[in-house]
C-alpha cells in the first residue's frame, strides 16, 4: 500500500518561487518514486488544471501513474479521453524536489492561484494541494464547517466509513 500525506503547514515562498516542502512530505515523495535514491532529487508532478482550480494538486510518480493507467484505459476516440488528458498531462508541470527540500513554483502556477508570500499545503490522501492561505480559509475550511455544522453535535464521522469495501 502506498504512503499517505498527512497534515498542514505554512511555508514562506521567496520572490524565485521556492518554497520547501514539509518534510514528512518529502519522505513520501521519495518512497513513491520507483526511480528515486538516496543522492537523486525525487520526481512529482504538480497539476494546475483549468480556470476552476484555485490550488495546485500535486502528485506522487506513483499516484500519477495510476491516474495516468485510468486515462490511457479510456478509448482512444472518446471525448473523456481527451480532456483528461488536456486536465492531467496538458495543464500540469513536471517536476523534481532539490537538495534542500524546496519545490521551485513558476511564476505561471504562483499567477494563477494568486501565491505571493506564503503557501499553505494540506495532505489529500496519496496527493497534497498548496494553496493560498486566504484562499483555502475563505473556501474550503469554510465548506468542511458547513460540512460539519450540519450533523449533529455528537456525530462521529467514521460511520460514512462502515459498510465501505476493502474492509
């Protein structure tokens, strides 16, 4: 089974677009990476995507790969085919963590999300997002509240995961 990001942090970005990546992170990067070892800078791929993706997705080799097996399964001709393929190859950007822990975000990725100062980064599973902290405050913590705010006040909800297959 693979390894999971897990946590939130906020990390400095500096006028070049470096930011460093929580360590914890970085261990699963590298153990997701078939092709990494110790001395060699492990890859990630960082997916921006379209005009309603306001945070950078970034995934493991392996966690991309497997997207990447689920696109490839698709016929050849079919339109779903086609714009995942625009979603997940066209609009994302290959690239690799450096020596000293750092992710280097073109200006183009930082444009877009809006990532000036700081950037805040939330595990997702076999994935991380970095977004603009007052982006993700104002709308996804806000939806997790609302989320939660509307069960009752004594609700636990690991029940949603009773009955789920895999068990």
């Amino acid at each position: 089974m693979a390894r999971r990001f897990r946590g939130e942090s906020h990390h400095k970005v500096d006028t070049k677009g470096r930011v460093s990546i929580p360590a914890l992170f970085r261990r699963v990067i590298e153990a997701s990476d078939p092709n990494w070892t110790d001395g060699l800078p492990p890859e990630l791929v960082i997916v921006y995507g379209d005009h309603r993706r306001n945070y950078l997705e970034c995934y493991t080799v392996e966690a991309i790969d497997e997207v990447d097996a689920k696109i490839d399964a698709l016929p050849r001709g079919a339109i779903e085919r086609k714009m995942l393929q625009r979603l997940f190859h066209g609009q994302s950007f290959p690239t690799t963590v450096d020596e000293t822990g750092r992710l280097v975000l073109p200006a183009k990725l930082r444009a877009k999300i809006g990532l000036e100062g700081e950037a805040f980064f939330i595990a997702a599973g076999d994935t991380f997002q970095i977004w603009k902290p007052e982006t993700y405050e104002a709308e996804e913590a806000a939806k997790t509240e609302e989320w939660l705010d509307e069960l009752p006040k004594d609700f636990d909800p690991l029940v949603f995961l009773d009955g789920v297959k895999g068990e």
